[in-house]
C-alpha cells in the first residue's frame, strides 16, 4: 500500500472491505507498533481510512500497520506495510557552502579551483541536481552543471593589481517534480569568495611623474636636485627598489640608489647643457640581493637663475584651481586617487622654482606626494586613513593643495580646492538603541499582546539602511516579532502565569539586507496579579495554633502574596483573645490575669472556646480565607517558693536536673519549706496582688510530677508542703476552612472594651496555710478533634480557686479605697 506524501491531514485514503462466511456484521479496526506515531484511523463500521498525521517521507518513507476484523467472536489481523510516496517539496542544500578559498593569481585559465557540493532529499527527478552561476557573461569562473566543479573560463587570467577578491554565487536547482498537483523546481543559492593571492609578477612604477627639476646658479656640489619615487607593483610582499642612471647625466649628477634623490656633483658654471634628460631605472631587489623587475622613467633638469613665476596647478586642460572626485568611502590605504588628475609647475629654474606641497583639509585623510617639488611634477594624493573617510560622517570632503615656495625671498605661491564626494558602501552593521531592553506584562494579558518595541537604526543608505528584526533564545518561544517595526507581541495561544513562570530572557536581531546584524537582550518580566487567595498550610492540622495560624498564598509577589490575620468571632466571649495581624500568634488579652477573670467576663465555666481566623492577603483585589479553632483554657500551676521555687518551675522539664540538685539538698527541705512558705505569704499579704505568669508554656506530652515531703513527719499524717502537680494536656485544635474563598472587600474589626471587675468576689474557701498556691490561665491547643475529659477537681485546686478569689477580693478593696 503507499500513500503520497501530499495528502492532506483528514482525507480518506482507502476503504477495507470484507465479509464474514457465516453472513455476520464485519467491523474493522487499526493498530501501530507500540512508541510509534498513529497516521491513520479506521471507521470500524465503513471501513474508511482516514489520513491523521500530516506524512514526510523525508523522515519516515515507510511503516507497518496492523488491519483487523472480527465478526465479534473470531478476529483476522494481518500486517500491512505502507509506503509514503515522495513529492518534490525540499530543496538543494550545500554541504561545502559558503565557502572562501585563496587562488594564486598565476593560476593558468581553464584550471579547477574549488568543487561545490548540493544534495536533495527528494527521489527521482526532484532530487537530481544542478549548477549555476548567478551572471556567468560577467565573472571570470565557470562551473560544471553537473559536477559542480568551479574554473576559471579559457582566456581569463586573475590580476591581483586589477581584483583582489571575487565573489562567485552558485545556484544549485532541481530537476522539478510534482508538488499539489503542479510542476516544481526548487533552487538554493550560496557565494564563493575567492581572494587572489599576489605573485611577484609587476615591476615597479614611478609615482609623481613627469619628473621636472631645475638647477640654479646658486646652486653647489652636493645640492639636492630632485628625488623620485618608485614602488614595487606587487603590494602585498613588496621588494626594496635600486636606483640608478641609465642615460643623460653627462656624469654631473649622482643618484642615492636605496632613496632615489639626484645631486649635483659640479658647480652649475660647468654644465655645458640647459637642459638634462636623465633616464632613471628602479629595479626590485630580491631577498637574496638580485636586480629583478625594472621600471624607467626620465627627469628632465633644466638650468636656470631667476624667481619671476610662482607654482602654477594644471588639469588636463590647462591651469586650474578646482579638482573634484567621485569615490567610495573606505579605499584602501596607501591607494592613489587615480581620479585627479593635477601637475604642478613652476617656470623658473633651480631653487627659484622649488617649493612644498601641503594638503589642508579634515584630518589627517590623505597625504599629498611628493612633498617637495622643484620646477615641476605630477601631484599624486594618497590615503592615509581609511576609516576616518566615512560616508556616514562627510558626504563629501574638502581640502586646499597648497605650494609655497621654499628658499626664495619672495615666497610665491599657489592652491588649488579639492572636493572630493564619497559614496556609500554596506560599511555599518545595525545598532540597537540599548544593550538591552525591560519589558513588564499583567499575568492576565491576551495573546497578542504587545509588549516592547525594540529599535535599530543602520546609518547606511538605500537598502543597506533597512533593518529586520527577528528573535531567538531559550525565552523566545511564547512571543513574536513584527520584522519591519521591531514590535515584540506574545503568541495568540500564549498564557502568561507569574506563579508558573514571571522571568522571560531572549535575544532580538536586527539585521541589514546583507546580513550584517547585531544583539540585544529582552528581559520580560510577568507582573503578577492578586488571583489566588491564601490558604492554610496543608500541615496546619499537624500545629498548634497557640504559636500561630500559619497560612500561604500561591501569588508570587507583594503584596499579593502577604497575609494579615484577624479574629472574625469567638465563642462563648469576643473580650479573651488577641491575634497578631502579621503572625497570627494567638495570646490571652492583657488584662486576663486568671480564670476567675474569665469566668465573671464570659459567665461559663466552660473553658473551651471556638475560634473563627481569618487569613486575608493585601492585594487588589483581596482574598481571604477562614478556619475555626478550638482552644482549651486551663489554669497552670506556678510553684513561688523563694530562688529554689523559680528554678524548679524553669528546669520543670528537666526531672534528672532537678533531682540531681535536690539530692544535695534533702537534708535541708524542712527549715527551707518553712522560711519560703512564710516568707511568701507574707509579701503576698503585704502587696496584695497577684502576679501571673502570661508566657505560654508548650509541655512535653508526659510531664512528671515531683512531691516534695518532710522527712520529719509521718507519712500519713503530713500534708504537701510543695506540689507541683499537673495534668497538662496535648493541646488541642480543630480546624475547618469554613470558607476558602471569602472575598470581603473590607474588613472591620469591632474590639469590645475591656471587662470590668465583679463587684462582689465568689466566697472564700477556707484558708490552709503552707498549701497556698498560685494559679494563671494557660491556653492549650491540639490537631485532635476529640476532646479529653477534664481532670476531676481535688482538693488541693479548691484551695487554689479560694486563694484567687480571696487575693482578688482584697486587691479591689484596696483600689476601691483608694478612689474614696
């Protein structure tokens, strides 16, 4: 069975068909290996196939598919395997380019310089590839259309001095093939650089000619006549050049053969001729000291005595004084402006007729050669500084050429403006406003939307000066970028969560029409909003809540994600409990200084109350939530026994501690009981307050009980002199998130005032001295939700109670006296 490649997602593609002997309904069914991809479905009823997956035979041509049918009872399957015809939908794609490669200008024509490689994907015609190049008539090179080899054409030959580098596109197409029902070719394209490696191949050359120089009557033996200038012509690896006369100098002049400058070796008297016309030869010298390559050029020397003419500037037709030029910014250095044309001349003879050339303009550009001129010679004006000769900087340049004369009183002399344009060339790659951009965006923005706009600007002109924009980057794949304007936008599936993931970080490209480019960094942080409300810790049933309600919020920044804490109602009473708003540590109010506060504040003698917490966060808009808690209050016995009394209730939870100390200290019990014992009601009475202890002690879950007795007295006759004797129970809290989602715009909290006193105290017990005992309000709370049964009431908690409410009643006496 085969299938194109071409069929699109959703066709029906075969139909089974079979029966069943006995005449039973047949129906149908597809099965794949395991791991691999399902492409088909089968209609179990019709036995239509349908196409599912989108087929490439490029990256899987064939698969195996497993046709079923059953009649209910007996089932047939049979493998099938299932071809995937190919359609001409790739393209070539070189395996060697772009390529650079270096080829000796010496290279004969006709000659292989490089082989191109391309390979198609497709089978048959659609995969079959050929070459081409991009305007054969105008380059040096021809390729093979079927091998892909590059030469260079029969008849040309590379000239480094003419092109230093060549840039060859090649074109690899196909042989065309069927695609959606239509003929198609498919071609790629990629460019061969090819620099030309000089050969010593050019002889040297003269710069500044014609050569005119003058002798006067001034002149003496060893005078600088003139100085010529000559370089080799193979400007990559140049040779030193020797200099030396061929003909004309009637052996009166001299010649320095490394620098070029001609003397006189007679006085001018002597000469026998006006004019002299010396030939010059300039030779290479090879590294091993050989005369090669030669060039000639002649100087002319004439012999004259009067200063009557200043320097003079001539074009091509005639004198002048403004030269313009036409040229790209960014020649070569130490390249000729060919384009001028300019020769300066004056007519008077030996010194009257030497003088300097100067170039004044911006910068240091150019240089003018030669510097010093006598009578006459071609102006030759160099580059000095490419980079400085910048489009983007002067569209255009302009310099003065000035001639002075040198050693003469009058000091003649001459300019000439030179304006020169530049053109512009593909010299700047595009340049972002910043290094990097910050963007910020709500959580809860659409796909779609915009979220920075980024900015490069390319000082080039005409389309090198367009910028396209593109990104990439671990971060880049849930946003977009609109090429021509730089407008970042996410993507219309995208769905942004600060909880999930707040921090983007990819990288923009802007680039030219040659693919010049340059980066930027886009930060892009998701700014969280307040959609999700707090909730209490899933191990919150696991705590105690005398320490605090501990509650969390899944929003990812302030002040969405920060909680306060707030009793919403309790019961049986509001006036016992204070939380605190950031904590929610839960605390008796301050004024709860015993039980028998609480009982004349709430009227009950039940000490458990209900709780209802609530956790809200601070954003906009707030969440909340609430839970109800159970909190038991009992009443902890503190033992006031003097220094010995303070430090067994501090080391309470250290038995073997205690036990160590009292060990060496049994003897003395007796006569310290008495003297604490005393000494404690005594300065009770005399102050006549109570002083509770309001911290909030956590107990271990077993905490031992330690008796004290008098070793003088019998056992069955004496009564604890001290006790600390507790039941401290597991504390207890039940919690239920009555609402997880309470969002209440405001919350009020009404505080009651705080309670007054009883106006009259229940009646004392009676008073048993040595057994006196102090007793606070304790809160304990655990995660059971069963409560235990209270301890029964002895004897010894009666007297305790009948202490309280004796002290309390003395204490209010006192302060209704003092208000009297």
């Amino acid at each position: 069975m085969s299938v194109s490649q071409q069929e699109q997602k959703g066709t029906q593609i075969y139909c089974l068909n079979g029966t069943d002997p006995e005449g039973q309904e047949v129906k149908y069914g597809l099965a794949f290996d395991p791991g691999s991809k399902e492409y088909f479905r089968v209609d179990p009823e019709s036995g239509n196939i349908t196409l599912m997956e989108k087929l490439d035979r490029e990256k899987q041509d064939s698969f195996d598919v497993y046709v079923s049918i059953t009649d209910g009872q007996s089932k047939v399957v049979e493998r099938v395997t299932v071809f995937v015809m190919d359609a001409n939908d790739e393209k070539p794609e070189f395996r060697n380019m772009p390529a650079i490669i270096d080829v000796d200008e010496t290279t004969e024509s006709g000659s292989s310089i490089y082989k191109v490689e391309a390979m198609d994907r497709d089978t048959g015609s659609g995969g079959s590839v050929t070459y081409y190049l991009q305007n054969p008539q105008s380059t040096l090179f021809a390729i093979d259309r079927h091998s892909g080899v590059v030469r260079i054409k029969a008849g040309e030959k590379l000239d480094y001095e003419k092109t230093k580098t060549h840039f060859v596109i090649v074109i690899a197409k196909d042989g065309g093939g069927n695609f959606n029902g239509k003929e198609q070719f498919l071609s790629s394209s990629a460019t061969l650089t090819i620099n030309v490696n000089d050969a010593q191949d050019t002889p040297p050359s003269f710069i500044g000619m014609p050569y005119f120089a003058y002798v006067y009557e001034v002149s003496v033996p060893g005078s600088e006549i003139f100085t010529v200038v000559a370089k080799d012509g193979d400007v990559v690896n140049p040779n030193p050049i020797h200099y030396s006369f061929d003909d004309g100098d009637d052996g009166v002049f001299r010649i320095n053969k490394t620098s070029g400058r001609i003397t006189l070796l007679i006085y001018p008297m002597y000469l026998k001729r006006e004019i002299f016309n010396i030939k010059v030869r300039a030779s290479e010298v090879s590294p091993e000291g050989r005369l090669m390559d030669y060039g000639l050029t002649t100087v002319v020397i004439r012999v004259v005595d009067l200063n009557n003419n200043p320097p003079t500037f001539y074009g091509e037709n005639g004198p002048q004084n403004m030269f313009e030029l036409t040229m790209y910014e960014h020649p070569p250095e130490g390249e000729i402006l060919r384009g001028l044309k300019i020769t300066v001349n004056d007519s008077d003879q030996g010194a009257n007729a030497k003088f300097n050339l100067r170039l004044i303009g911006p910068g240091r550009m150019l240089r003018v050669v030669p510097q010093t001129v006598l009578n006459e010679a071609q102006v030759t004006i160099l580059v000095e500084d490419s980079a400085a000769m910048d489009y983007e900087k002067h569209h255009f340049l302009t310099y003065k050429l000035l001639a002075v004369e040198i050693d003469t009183p009058e000091r003649f002399s001459a300019t000439a403006d030179i304006v020169i344009h530049l053109l512009d060339t593909n010299d700047n790659a595009p340049k972002f406003s910043s290094d990097y951009y910050i963007a910020r965006i709500p959580e809860n923005s659409p796909g779609g939307s915009n979220v920075v706009s980024v900015t490069a600007t390319d000082p080039d002109s005409g389309p090198w000066g367009e910028v396209m924009y593109s990104i990439y980057g671990s971060g880049a794949e849930i946003f977009l970028i609109q090429p021509a304007s730089g407008i970042i936008y996410t993507q219309p599936w995208a769905s942004l969560d600060a909880e999930v993931r707040s921090k983007y970080n990819f990288y923009v490209k802007a680039e030219d029409s040659e693919g010049k480019y340059s980066l930027a960094e886009v930060f892009v942080t998701v700014l969280d909003l307040n959609d999700h409300p707090p909730a209490f810790n899933d191990n919150f049933l696991e705590k105690t809540m005398v320490i605090g309600a501990p509650a969390v919020d899944d929003d990812a920044e302030v002040p969405n994600n920060v909680i306060e804490y707030a009793i919403m109602k309790a019961e049986p009473d509001n006036n016992i409990f204070d939380i605190n708003a950031d904590t929610g540590e839960i605390a008796l109010k301050s004024y709860i200084k015993s039980m028998a506060i609480i009982q004349n504040i709430t009227k009950h003698r039940d000490s458990t109350w209900s709780l209802v917490v609530q956790a809200r966060d601070r954003g906009q808009p707030s969440f909340s939530t609430t839970a109800v808690v159970k909190i038991d209050i009992t009443e902890a016995t503190q033992l006031n026994g003097g220094p010995l009394g303070s430090f067994l209730m501090q080391s309470r939870n250290k038995p073997l501690q205690i036990l160590g100390v009292l060990a060496g200290v049994i003897s003395l019990m007796v006569v310290v009981t008495v003297i604490i014992s005393t000494a404690t009601f005594m300065r009770n009475k005399k102050s006549n307050r109570i002083l509770p202890n309001r911290r909030v002690r956590r107990r271990q879950r077993k905490q031992q009980s330690w008796n004290f007795r008098n070793p003088f007295k019998a056992r069955e006759a004496c009564e604890e002199k001290f006790k600390v004797d507790e039941e401290v129970r597991e504390p207890e809290v039940i919690v239920e998130n009555v609402n997880y989602n309470n969002n209440v715009s405001n919350v009020v909290r009404h505080w009651p005032p705080p309670p007054c006193a009883p106006s009259l105290p229940p009646p004392a017990s009676p008073y048993l001295p040595g057994e006196r005992q102090w007793t606070v309000p304790t809160i304990s709370a655990t995660v059971a939700p069963k409560p235990r049964k209270k301890p029964a009431i002895s004897r010894q908690d009666t007297i305790n109670k009948a202490l309280v409410s004796e002290l309390k009643m003395r204490l209010e006496q006192k302060r209704l006296l003092k208000h009297q």
